[in-house]
C-alpha cells in the first residue's frame, strides 16, 4: 500500500473515531457496488410513517462523496426499498439553488453546505428545514500565487470564490477582516473578492486574471496540481481538531413532520457510506469517480482526486459549534443578519440517534441548538 493512501487511510478513520465505526442496525458491509447490500433485521427500529416517493438533492463533488457512495452501491434504494419508497435524485451546482428548490417543493432532503442551510432556515422564521445528520468535515483552503507569501501581500490583490454568500465566500471575508483586510459585496474594499463559478475560477488563474481564490475540493487541489498555486491556508488550521462542517444532510420540515421513517432510512443509508468509506479508502475514491463522471461526464484525474480526497473527513456527526461559528463569521462579514437564539432548533437528530443507539454507536449533540 502506498503511503498517500496510508495517509488518507489515517484521516478518514481517525475522524470516525472508533465508537462511530458501528455499524448501522444490523447493516453488513457491501462488497459489490452492482447490488444492494442487506437490508437491517426487522423489529429493529419503531415503525414511522414513510412517503411513496423521495426526493434528494446533491452535488456531483467528492464533499458529498457518501451520497455518492450511497447512490453507486444502491444504499438509499435498499434502505428506502422496504419502506416500498421510490428514490429520485436531484444534482445542484451550488446550495443557494438547493434551498430554493426546497422552498418550492421540488426537494425533499438534500446534501447541503452550512451557510446555506443557517440562510435557509434564518429566511423562513425557522420553518424549512432541519439538519438530521453531519456528512463531511474539512476539504478548503485558500490557494495563490507564489509570489504571494504574507497576508500584507493580499492588499490590494483579487480573490474568487465560488457564490457570493456560500460556505467559502464567508469564511474568506470573516478571515479577511480578522487580519485587517476590508472587503465588499461590490468588489471595493483592500482586496477584491468575485464570486465566480469554480471552472471558471480554475480558467481565470491559468490565465493570471486572479491571484488566487478560497476553494473547497476538489477545486482547490485542481489550481494546486493543475495551475500552480500554492496553499497559503488550509481552512482546518481555523478550527479546533481541524473539524469544521462542509456537508451536512438537511431534510425539509414538513416533509420529516409527515415522513420520518423515509427520512430516518435515509440516515441509515448515509451512516452505512460513510462507514464503507472508512472501510474500503481507495474503493470508495473510485465509487465516487464513477457517479462523478455520470452525472457531470468528466472524472477527476489520480492525482486530483488522490490529493482531494486527503483533505476530507467524512462523519455522521453534524459538529453543531462549527455551523453556529460559520454563522456568525457571516454576520461578521456583513452578509447576514443574525439575533440571539436565531439558530435554536436548526437540529433534530433524533432519527440519528435512535439509529445509532440501535447500532450501539456513540450518540451526538445538538450544542443547543436542537433536538438530539
């Protein structure tokens, strides 16, 4: 085995922990990505009402790598399946769009970054949606050129990042101003950030048009591999244990009031990728690989996806703390409006922990801000 892959080895296990290594309620690990795996024994879990149809939200990008490790080896399909519930998949290119689908029906349950799930919920009073599970932690960094080697050095330069608004575009502008650096939503300020869509961004750099851009992966690996750029920060420097929340799985409101055991199927199927991952590394790089080239026709190269990959983590644990500190890191960005206790009830993991208390796994919390 190769040390690159030892490495990553290391990073996704380690993040998992050993109590989080359970696995979900009588699931056994899947050996063939062509079929179901078996689904939990029966009397396992209380009976919930199921909906006959589900529909969930994604992206095509290896920071939802266990949606599309659940997708390839037909998890949701064989969790859902016994419920008699149809699955439908939904490919979004960026949160802001998710949440509106969600808004107008067309989503039920999505994989989904931080910023806009606080957006989502902060806009409606409340009443969208509720995070009910953790997905991935890590996986951003703010890449330049090589000439640049100090923060000073920024003054005066531009920096993309992928949606004005979105879980990178605040983190840059909350680092910024912590070092003295003013930005703005109209491009003034001591440097220029542009929000601009992450090919393009890639383009832009080639081209010397921009010094360098605050990206998730694999994105951030791409200018490092394939334009030159080098790290001048890796986001999991910012925070405790390097964890801070990329992905977490968010379920409509209404439609976990009316449909939780859909919903905590779901949750089942999510915890049994991960676990996967954790257990089959350079398997699950090339499961993921496969449903990216599906569904954007392209496939990472080795190397990309080998270095991307390095820099996730991939958990079940939503790592409450982390969504309210990128919260508030957009109320110090000037991007939102937040009052005291306005994240209270963003949480309900109360399907996870019943499916981890069954799985004699290590339950999670809420910090406050939710039901768990």
């Amino acid at each position: 085995m190769s040390r690159n892959r030892l490495t990553r080895r290391g990073a996704l296990v380690g993040i998992i922990g050993t109590a989080l290594l359970a696995v979900t309620a009588g699931l056994a690990a899947p050996t063939q990505a062509a079929a179901p795996v078996a689904a939990p024994a029966a009397g396992t879990l209380p009976k919930l009402p199921t909906a006959p149809v589900v529909r969930i939200g994604f992206f095509a990008n290896v920071t939802h790598a266990p949606a599309l490790v659940a997708q390839q080896l037909r998890l949701f399909e064989t969790f859902l399946g016994k419920d008699g519930t149809q699955v439908q998949y939904v490919a979004f290119n960026a949160g802001p769009a998710a949440i509106e689908a969600m808004k107008g029906g067309a989503v039920d349950v999505s994989y989904i970054g931080p910023n806009p799930t606080v957006s989502g919920y902060t806009s409606t009073g409340g009443t969208l949606l509720r995070v009910v599970s953790g997905v991935t932690s890590g996986g951003a960094q703010l890449v330049v050129k090589p000439g640049i080697t100090s923060v000073s050095d920024l003054k005066g330069k531009t920096l993309a990042t992928p949606q004005l608004g979105n879980t990178q575009d605040v983190a840059l502008r909350s680092w910024l101003k912590d070092n003295g650096l003013a930005t703005s939503t109209t491009g003034k300020g001591d440097v220029t950030i542009t929000p601009t869509d992450n090919a393009t961004t890639l383009a832009l750099f080639k081209k010397g048009s921009i010094d360098g851009a605050w990206l998730p992966e694999p994105w951030a690996s791409r200018l490092v591999l394939e334009a030159g750029a080098k790290v001048f920060l890796d986001e999991k420097s910012l925070w405790p244990k390097g964890q801070f929340v990329t992905t977490n799985l968010i379920a409509s409101q209404a439609f976990l009031n009316k449909y939780p055991g859909t919903v905590r199927s779901i949750i089942q199927a999510n915890n049994s990728a991960i676990k996967y991952i954790a257990n089959n590394v350079q398997k699950s790089e090339d499961v993921v690989q496969t449903q990216i080239q599906k569904w954007t026709g392209a496939r990472l190269s080795d190397a990309v996806m080998n270095r991307a990959w390095g820099n996730l983590q991939f958990t079940w644990d939503p790592l409450p703390a982390t969504l309210a500190k990128s919260a508030d890191d957009a109320v110090n960005a000037g991007l939102l409006t937040l009052g005291p206790n306005k994240l209270a009830g963003i949480y309900d993991l109360r399907l996870l922990n019943q499916v981890l208390k069954v799985a004699n796994a290590k339950q999670v919390s809420a910090n406050g801000l939710g039901r768990s």
